[in-house]
C-alpha cells in the first residue's frame, strides 16, 4: 500500500486519477454515447438536428433561451459594471463592505430568491398590496408570469456572476495608469474609455461569458417567473425526460445548446488572459477592418476627433474644475439602488416569513414562529432537510478528497497539460448545466443508480469537484514549494511530507472549497431533479415542487433558513481564515530571528 | 517683485521660438488630510529652466508637493501658480504638463509609439504631426527600434526612457519626476542620470523631482529643497547644500557629519559660534594622523586633537575609522592611496583639520 502511494507521489499525474474517473464515468462517457446517439451513429447522418430545426415550437423555443440569455447577460453587464466600478473606487472599508454584500446573495440559495421575487410580485405580492392599499391602483397588476418578471429575477440571480469577475479584473488595473492618462490631458471621461475600459475588458468577457452559459442552462427562474410563452430550451429538455425518454431527440436539443454555449466560448476568447487571445483578437479586429470601409470611416473620424481635441485643449487649458459632488451623489445612488436590488428581496422573504395570519404578509402584523414550527413539525419538510444535508456532507467528503488530490496532482504537472486538464475537470461547471444534468441522468441510468442516494451524490459530485481543484489549486499556486522540500530533506516521505506539511499549509483552501461542494450541492435543483427518479426529495426538490404547484407559506420559513446558511459559512470561512493568519503572524517573527 | 520676473520673462519669451517653459510658485501652500498635516505653509519658486529636487525622509511631504502641482490634489489652503496662473482649481487634465510616475505607468495595452501619442492625441494635434514627433523622439531616446513593442516587452531602462519621452513629447512647460530612478539598479540609474541631466540641459525645461536618494539629488539638481515634516528645511544648490547646512537635520539628511556636542577639549574656530548651534564636520575634511607625525606648515590654521582607534572599514577606494576623542566620537574618511599608513583598533592617532571647515549649524 505505501509502495503504491509512493509510487504514485513520484508520478503526480496519477493523483488525478479518482477525479477523472469519477467524472469519465458520470459525464464523459455518457456524453459522447448521447452525441452518438444525436448523429444515429453508427449509421451516421443529420436527421434528429433537421427534425428538430424542421418544427417551428423548437426554432421559437431555440431563440427565446438565446434572446433571454443575451438580455439578461447584456443587462448584468450594464447594471454590474458601473456597479464593479464604483465598489473599487470606494475606500477600502466601504470596498470590503460591499464585495461581502455581493458575495453572500451569490451563496443564497437561487432558489429561494427566485421564490422571493413571487412574492413580491404576485397578485397578490407586496407590491400589488402596498398598491392597492394605497388606492393607487383597484385591482392587481401584472407583474408576474411575464418576460419582464424573468429579467427582473435572472438578473438578480446572475449579478454577482458578473460583478465578481469585473471587480477581480478592475483591482487589477493601476490606479497610475488613469492618473497618468489624465496628467497627459485626458478628460476623466477619456481616461477612463482608453484607458481604463480596455484593461478591464477581461473582467468583461469573463463575467458575460459565464452569465451567458449559466442562463443558457438554468431554467428554474424562467420556469417560476415566466409565462408559458417564455420557456427555455433546457425546460423543455426536462420536460422530454420526464414525459418521453427519446433518447436521440433529448441528445439533440441538448447539443444544440452546447453547441451555442461553446460556440460563444470560443468567439469571446476562452483563454482569457493568454497572448494568443489578444492576437486572435488583433487579427479579427484587422479582417473586420479589411472588409469594410471602418478603416477610412475610422480615419475621417479622427481628423473630426483631432480637431475638436484641439479646440477643446486650448480654449480649457487650465480652466478651473468642474464639481463633482454631483456625480459623486449619482454614483453613491447607484450603488445603494444596485445593493437594495440584490438584498431587499431576501429580506423581505425573511421578515414574511414571521407572519402570523393563514398569508404571508409585509409588513407581519404580528410576529410568530408558526410557519418555522409548521416545518420542523412536518416529517416531510424535515425529511428533505436532512436528505439535504447528508448528501450535501457526502459530495462535499468526495468532491473535497478526490478534488484536493487532483489539484495537488495537477499543480505538479507540466503546464500544458495541467490547463487542458484543469479545463476537462472544470466542464460540469462551464457548460450548461441542463447538458449535465443529462449526461450524467444517462450515465446514471447505465449504472443502475438512478433514484438513488449514490447517484445523486456522484452526480453532483462532478460539478463540486470542479469547484475544489479551482480554490484548491489558487491556493497552491501560492504554496513555497521549498517548505516541501525541506521537510523532504529530512527524510520525510511523499505521504507524509503532505500529510504534515503540505495539508496543513493548504488548509483554508481545502476547508474552503468542501463549503463551496455544500453549497453547490445544498442548492442543486436541476442535476437533481433528473436524476432522483420519484423517491428521493432534497430540501430544494421540495421547496421546487411547492413553488409551482401550491403556495406555501412554509416555504417563506425554508427559504430564510437557506439563506442564513451561507452567511453562516461565510462566518466559519472567515474565522479559518482570520486564525491561518494569526499562525502566520506568530510564526513570522520566529522566522526571522 | 514676482510679477516683474515673470512679465520680464513673458517678454523674453515673445522673441524666442519653441516652447515656452513656465515658471512655478506656491504660495503659502497648506495641505491636510484628515488631522494629518502632509505639506505646512510652504512657499516656494521654481525658476524657468531650473531642476529643482525634493528631497526628505520618508512621509515628508515630497509626493504631496508633487501631487499638488500635478493637479491631483488641491491644496488645503495657499495658491500655486503655474506661469503666473492661479491653478488650485485647475483639474490636472487641463494643466499642460509632462509626469514620470515612480513605475512609469505606461500604457500596457498600447504599443510604444501608441503611448507616446497618448499625449498628444489628447491635445488634438493631427495624425501626420504625430507620427513626426514620435518618429523624432523615439530617436532622441534611441528606441527606434522599438515602436512596436509592448511595454512588457521592454528592459527597465527602456520603460524608463519610454516614459521619460512621453512626458516630453508634448513639450509641456515644466516637468514632473516621482522618484524617476527608484527603480533601476545601480549601475543602469548612474546611467540614466547622465542621459537625464543631458536631455534636461538640451531642452532647458522647467523640472520637479522627488527623490529620496541624496546622489541623484547632488548629480542632477540646479537646487535642492529638503523637506522635513511638510516645512521646507532647507533650499539650496547642492554644493551650498552639502557644505553649508543650516541645520544638523540636513547635515546628516545630505552624507555624513560629525557633530560635535559639548566636546570635553576646547574648540577653536574662525568664527564665534552662535547660540543653539552645534558645530560639525565632514568626516572627509579630517586628516588621520600617527601621533609622530610631522606637523603641517599651515600648523596655526588647524586644529588637532588625539584619539584612539575603534573601527577601521575598507570600503573599496575609501577607508573609514571610527576614533573616540575623550567623550566624543569622530568618523573620519580617508581615500586609500599607496604609502598610506593603516591604523588598527586601539591604535593612537592625531585628528588634524583645517579650523575653516568647521560650521555651526542649528540643532
Ligand atoms: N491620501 C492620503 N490620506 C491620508 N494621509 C496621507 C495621504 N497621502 C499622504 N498622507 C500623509 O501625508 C504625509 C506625507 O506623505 P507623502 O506621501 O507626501 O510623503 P513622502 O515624502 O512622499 O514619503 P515617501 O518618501 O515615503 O514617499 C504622510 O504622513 C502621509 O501619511
Ligand atoms: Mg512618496
């Protein structure tokens, strides 16, 4: 046994093991089996994609999911990006503040939010009552079941996608460099769109590539809000499963998804930061050039640029300032709006769900605990709950060892096939979660496993293992590789050199990632409500099936505990944290002298 | 007497050709953040044409000043003047001036040539004259070569010159330096010095440096200002500067100095010594002598006192004792030359110095 591990240790690769096999037999192989399927191999031809572009529902269906995706992605961009701005122009206090107050909606349960934005927009929602009791209106208006409530709730849902990305790339950028521009007499206007704009246009393509794919894949939000006009593809693909299992026709719809997902992966560049990106960029840009007549447009615009410049220049040329209290005042408005956007609909979610009438109300009228006692009191509420909560344990057990062990693994590899491996690992992540959730239904069922326990967790387990390698791996990166060898040279072995000294170093990383594997088990609908079969109800299987087929309010009362549990962890996370760097604090001095 | 000078100068400028290089003035200038006072009350000119360096300690003040006349601050209470206009509410895009930041800030998305555009894309001048200019200036950094590169792409004293031509490239009135050579090894800043003082004597512009190494402080500065908890301490040329402090702050700020307090063996000096003065001398101006020793002719000239050896370090072509004269302690600094005599720790010498280079400098 120790032989094998040294063996192992010697060849890093072989550390990566568990977690492609994991991942082979979940995804991989059922994946390729289903495009097979799609193009009738073997006999090879194009009739399942040309039924299906041959009925007009599919078509319609096909460009509604790419018509909301585009919006909500387009709308995330424009509302996350002023807001990234502002968060990393702020003072480093107010800064931290509110990168937390992104971040914890992003942990809250999708679900939960979307059940909070029913709410408050239903016929009978907070903002019909405030409406109606203040006789504005007479009878309830529309707010729900309509392409607007969609964008109102994927918008919120996806924000902190697109926030997080943007302030981690805007953080980046050298405040010099917009001071630099301006000293050379850039307007603040210009300083900022050729200067700060194109360096934080990695910022952009991440934060929008990864909105577009989760919205392309995610049906819950559109499935709650929407009308019956405005399904998503990955709905009706749920559907088929549940109501017809034509296998080659569900493959089809389902590649033709991920043929658009990866289609806009590759036009936004999929290695961001890489050089060739930027060349192939250079080079598309040039084409585009070519074949138009930009270039002479570009050329005559300039001359008109040029010389409104040079009026500009001399007639401002040391004019006093403009104030900018005004767009201070803007500025700080627009961020406390953004903020209420993403947190009023919990909190309102929250306070509801201490009413005491047979409704949910808001204000409460009176506060009571009825709706909290109506769920631990119901043995099938508590059922769900602790169904949750050890499958949520187990996936993040699996996810955490195999993903620990494949990030080590990967850290020692050379690079070229660490990033196409580290990519191969991350594919439950960054394509469409619907395409998963099929693949791994169909490698399920191979093995026998649907409806049960096992299943789900292997199933969520190839996701949440993605998530481990990448805050494993972040961690790593900054790992002093001497210390290991150190403890080498006083003749430790590989296993125990890890066991001793690597893992321990590396702890915040590991702890961190088995909370992310939690939480992205905890709050997983779409994988699971595949794979589950009938038998087995998760916490949001229940509150899932609630949400469409009867108003609960003991949902209100689910629903606030799901979105106390992250801030919870995000507690845990942070103490980890804060006493890694209290050791270190501790041990530095020592160091030293 | 101000406005005289700068309407003299105005006249001047009429008849030349080519830019015209301003001259800079604060005025009583205060700046405070919070209860933090960074710059107090200070005043000061910059003549057209002048290198003027900022020198101090750590947190003096020196990148406020410079922050102030770059027009990303505004000063608390006080004026500056650029050119004889009032500028304290002039934004810095509106002021016409060229900056080297501490890490050059160059653009990393643009080429060199783009960045050096930069500029002058902002001042509208049309694309024909810019390509001149930038073709022009590439030569006088000699990076002709190099227009196309990015600026990763280049050496520290490429970026270093890069950004040194996008500054100039506009011919802006005055140019500003933060910490210019902070980040250049030795052997390359020696370098870039020259080439800086030569390209600051070619175009005569106005100059504003800050810098916490007193060797680039002496090599390039017309004048120096030492800087000491947001007041000026000190203005000076260098020379003035190194041989004439005013206070035992500057003394040791500006090398090394001996001061001599209450002294237990009388002190002759040329001239009386002032009151909460301190007198000092530069290690260099002490000769170390054996006890034997010859006396000199211009015996009645010095002064000469005997110690004993504590410390002797060999630094290359100087060597350094450390002698403790009764309770006082002396560094004396000697160029090694062949048939020198070398002393040891313990060894008894003479002190000898000429009375005239003692000074006496406020405490
Ligand atoms: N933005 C600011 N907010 C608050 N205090 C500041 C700010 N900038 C500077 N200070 C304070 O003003 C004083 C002067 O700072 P300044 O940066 O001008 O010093 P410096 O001479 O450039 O020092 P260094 O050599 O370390 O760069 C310091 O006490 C500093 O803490
Ligand atoms: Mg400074």
């Amino acid at each position: 046994m120790m032989k094998l591990f040294q063996k192992l240790g010697r060849m890093p690769i072989g550390l990566t093991i568990p977690a492609f096999a994991i991942l082979l037999v979940v995804f991989g192989i059922p994946i390729v089996l289903l495009f097979l399927a799609s193009i009738n191999a073997p006999a090879f031809s194009a009739t399942n994609y040309l039924g299906f572009f041959a009925q007009t529902a599919n078509v319609r269906v096909l460009f509604q999911t790419i018509e909301v995706s585009v919006v909500a992605t387009s709308i995330c961009l424009i509302v996350g990006y002023p807001t990234a701005y502002l968060i990393v122009a702020a003072s480093k206090s107010v800064r931290i503040t509110l990168i937390a107050l992104v971040i914890i909606p992003y942990l809250t349960s999708g679900l939960a939010r979307t059940y909070a934005w029913i709410v408050i927009l239903g016929d009978r929602g907070v903002i019909n009552n405030l409406l109606l009791q203040l006789g504005v209106i007479h009878s309830p208006l529309q707010l729900i079941y309509n392409t607007m409530a969609v964008y109102i709730g994927m918008v919120h849902i996806m924000l902190p996608v697109m926030i997080l990305p943007l302030v981690s790339a805007m953080m980046g950028i050298d405040r010099s460099l917009t001071a630099a521009a301006r000293s050379m007499g850039a307007r603040p206007l210009t300083a900022f769109w050729r200067v700060f704009f194109p360096l934080s246009l990695p910022g952009v393509r991440a934060g929008s590539l990864l909105v577009f794919v989760f919205c392309l894949g995610f049906y819950i939000t559109p499935a709650a809000l929407g009308g019956l006009r405005d399904a998503m593809l990955s709905t009706f693909i749920a559907a088929q499963v549940k109501n017809s299992f034509d296998i080659s026709r569900i493959a089809t719809s389902a590649f033709i998804l991920l043929a658009i997902a990866v289609a806009v992966l590759f036009l936004l560049g999929l290695d961001l930061a890489s050089a060739q990106g930027r060349t192939a960029t250079t080079a598309w840009k040039s084409w585009v050039v070519r074949i138009s007549k930009l270039d002479m447009l570009k050329r005559y615009f300039s001359r008109f640029s040029d010389s409104y410049r040079a009026k500009l220049w001399t007639t401002q040329l040391y004019q006093a300032g403009d104030d900018s209290r005004l767009s201070n005042i803007v500025g700080t408005m627009f961020v406390l709006l953004v903020m209420v956007y993403l947190h009023s609909p919990g909190l309102i979610v929250i306070i509801m769900s201490f009413s005491s009438g047979t409704f949910l109300e808001f204000p409460p009228s009176s506060i009571s605990l009825q709706w909290y006692q109506t769920f631990f009191g119901d043995p099938s509420w508590r059922g769900a709950a602790w169904t949750s909560i050890q499958i949520g344990v187990a996936v993040a057990i699996l996810s955490t060892i195999v993903g620990t062990l494949a990030a080590y693994g990967l850290n020692r590899t050379h690079p070229r096939l660490r990033s196409f491996l580290t990519m191969t690992i991350l594919t439950p992540v960054t394509i469409p979660v619907i395409v998963v959730a099929i693949a791994s239904y169909y490698g399920l069922v191979n093995l026998g496993l649907i409806g049960s326990r096992t299943g789900i967790v292997l199933a969520q387990s190839t996701g949440a293992t993605g998530i481990v390698v990448v805050i494993v791996s972040a961690t790593l990166a900054n790992f002093d590789r001497t210390l290991e060898r150190a403890a080498k040279s006083m003749r430790a072995g590989p296993l125990q050199t890890f066991w001793r000294v690597t893992l321990p170093l590396i702890r915040p990383g590991v702890i961190g990632g088995a909370v992310f594997a939690f939480l992205h088990s905890f709050d997983e609908v779409v994988i699971t409500n595949l794979v589950s079969g009938y038998s087995i109800r998760t916490l949001p299987l229940k509150m899932w099936e609630n949400i469409r087929n009867q108003i609960d309010p003991t949902i209100a009362a689910v629903s606030s505990l799901l979105m106390l549990v992250p801030v919870l962890w995000l507690i845990i996370l942070y103490l980890t944290w804060w006493r890694s760097r209290l050791r270190d604090h501790r041990s530095r001095p020592e160091l030293e002298t | 007497m101000n406005v005289n000078t700068s309407v003299s100068v105005s006249e001047v400028d009429a008849l030349q050709s080519g830019p015209v290089y301003a001259q800079i003035e604060f005025r009583n200038v205060t700046k405070t953040y919070g209860k933090v006072t960074a710059v107090e009350d200070l005043s000061l000119t910059v003549s057209r044409g002048e290198f003027l360096t900022i020198l101090g300690p750590s947190g003096s003040g020196k990148t406020t000043t410079l922050m102030l006349l770059a027009g990303f601050e505004a000063p608390t209470a006080g004026d500056i003047f650029i050119a004889g206009r009032s500028v304290a509410a002039v934004p810095s895009y509106r002021r016409d001036q060229g900056i080297v930041f501490q890490n050059y800030a160059l653009f990393p998305h643009l080429t060199v040539i783009r960045n050096l555009e930069f500029p002058l894309q902002m001042r509208g001048i049309n694309a024909a004259e810019r390509t001149r200019r930038v073709r022009r200036m590439l030569e006088r950094v000699h990076l002709s070569d190099l227009g196309g590169r990015m600026p990763s792409q280049l050496s520290g004293g490429q970026q270093q010159r890069v950004a040194l031509a996008r500054a100039m490239i506009a011919d802006p009135p005055f140019l500003l330096l933060d910490e210019p050579l902070g980040a250049l090894d030795r052997g390359l800043r020696e370098q870039m010095q020259i080439e800086m003082k030569s390209l600051h004597k070619e175009f005569g512009i106005t100059t504003v440096c800050v810098t916490h190494d007193q060797e680039e402080a002496l090599t390039l500065s017309d004048r120096i200002i030492v800087m000491r908890a947001g007041r000026i301490e000190q203005a000076d040329s260098p020379e003035a500067l190194y041989d004439r402090p005013a206070t035992s702050f500057v003394a040791r700020f500006l090398g090394e100095a001996n001061m001599l307090e209450n002294p237990d063996f009388q002190f002759k000096s040329d001239t009386p010594q002032a009151s909460g003065t301190v007198a000092m001398i530069r290690p260099e101006r002490i000769c170390i002598l054996a006890l034997d020793a010859q006396k000199r002719g211009d015996a009645d000239q010095r002064q000469s006192v005997n110690g004993t050896v504590e410390d002797m370090i060999y630094a290359g072509p100087l060597r350094k004792y450390h002698v403790r004269v009764g309770n006082s302690f002396f560094i004396v600094r000697e160029h090694v030359a062949s048939g020198q005599q070398i002393f040891r720790p313990g060894d008894e010498v003479c002190l000898d110095w000429l009375r005239s280079d003692v000074r006496f400098v406020a405490v």
